[in-house]
C-alpha cells in the first residue's frame, strides 16, 4: 500500500513539469548554521516550488540526509520524522548538510506518465531520468576559509566565499559544476525567504561564466537559497532521452 501511495504521489509530482518553472526541487532549511559545539541543529527537507516552505516530501521519496565534516568524513542525522532531522557538531569546523532522493525514469505516453523508462512501453512521448540534490553549511567555532572541492554529486554549486560572512549588497561567487567539471552559460536562479509567495519565483537570475562562475548579488539578509536545473542527452536514446539534474545550495546572510 505505501509503495502505491509513494508511486501515485510521484506522479503527480512531475506530470506537466517539463520547462523548469514547473519542476519541484529539494533544498535544506538550517535553524542555525552557526551554532556552537554540542548545540542541537534543526535541519528540515524544504520540496515544492515556494521557498523556503511549500510541500512535505514523502519519506518514500528521500534516499540520504548527511553531513560531512572537513576531513570529508560521512556523519549521520538523528532522524527526527520524515521531513526533520538534528545535528550536534562535536568539534569545531566547516560541515556539509547534504540530502537527495531517489533517482529514476519518468516516461510520457499518449496513455499517461510511467515510472519507467521506455523500454517496454507504447506510444511514448518523451522520457527523462530525474537526480535532484541539495546542499548546506553550519559553521561550528571560527573557520573561515571554505572547502572549495566538490563533493563529487554529477550537478554541483559549490561557494567561493564563506556565506557566513556576507552582508546585504555583496556579490557571492558560487561555481557550477557537471561531472566536476565547469558548467557555462547555465542558469543560475536565487531569491531569499519572503521575496514572494509564488511559486517558481526568484529574485535574482543570471547565468555561468566560461568558468562556470556565477556571481549573485544579496539584495536583503535572511535565508537564500540558490537553484540549477541541467539537462543532457542520455546515453541510450532507445531506453530515455534526457537526464535531468537538479541541485540547491540554501544559506543565510546575517
């Protein structure tokens, strides 16, 4: 029964979501990103269109929730419920909340949508495999320099200054990567909580460098957070026709 439920929920997720203002996306809410050593932190999956709050992600839906410390070392979350999760930092330093859920096919048919890809299946229209992820920092003590490697996820933003530190009418640099190689003249979308409650609508737009650079400009403090959508042939065009990757890098300027 849960499976059904779970199977039914995914497809009302992505009917009709093919340009990427109607595509949900996974983000990370932090209570607080600077706390102190031993301090309990809220984390909280963010899913929909409206940041930073929209819908409840199922917990079908979710594959891992984790942090990271600075040696790169996996941390597990106290799971709270489906949705929430804690983390008490033990030792000073820079950790990574990373979450995503479970990749898979979605095929169009003249018949409906199928959790499947098209192999096997009549009449298709169009299929994508879908890979959505999402990124945070808590900043445990006084580190200031930031981990500037990629963590190796296939689509990835990656910051080049500490979000700790920046202030109303700064410009962040953050670097988009594919495959952990530089990603240019993609879409780089950002709002902060409280610029709108419609959905799929962002404060600030821009685009990549050749470098895979984009720079954003904090129009107000508050939570942000920062969305790219990328989308490449798949390899079997007799088994789908796209991969679909989508990450969000959520923070907060004091």
């Amino acid at each position: 029964m849960m499976k059904k439920i779970f199977l039914f929920f995914l497809l009302l997720l992505f009917c009709f979501q093919a340009p990427f203002a109607r595509a949900h996306s996974l983000w990370l809410n932090i209570d607080n990103n600077q706390p102190k050593v031993g301090q309990a932190v809220q984390i909280e999956i963010g899913w929909g269109h409206k940041f930073p709050k929209d819908e409840l992600i199922s917990e079908e839906f979710m594959n891992q929730v984790y942090a990271l410390n600075s040696k790169g070392e996996k941390i597990s979350l106290k799971k709270i419920s489906p949705s929430r999760f804690e983390f008490m930092p033990k030792t000073p330093g820079i950790y990574k909340i990373l979450a995503n859920i479970k990749p898979g096919f979605l095929s169009k048919t003249t018949e409906g949508y199928k959790l499947q890809p098209k192999k096997g299946l009549q009449n298709v229209v169009s299929c994508f495999r879908f890979d959505m992820r999402a990124k945070a920092f808590i900043f445990v003590g006084d580190s200031k320099k930031m981990p500037d490697q990629c963590i190796g996820d296939p689509l990835e933003i990656t910051p080049l200054k500490n979000s700790k530190l920046l202030k109303e009418g700064d410009i962040f640099p953050v670097k988009v990567t594919f495959d952990e190689k530089a990603l240019p003249n993609v879409d780089v979308r950002a709002s902060y909580a409280g610029f709108s409650d419609q959905p799929n609508t962002y404060a600030y737009s821009t685009k990549t460098n050749e470098e895979g650079v984009a720079r954003i400009k904090i129009l107000k403090k508050g939570k942000w957070v920062v969305n790219v959508l990328h989308e490449v042939p798949y390899p079997d065009p007799e088994e789908c026709d796209k991969y679909r990757y989508n990450y969000c890098f959520t923070f907060e300027v004091k």
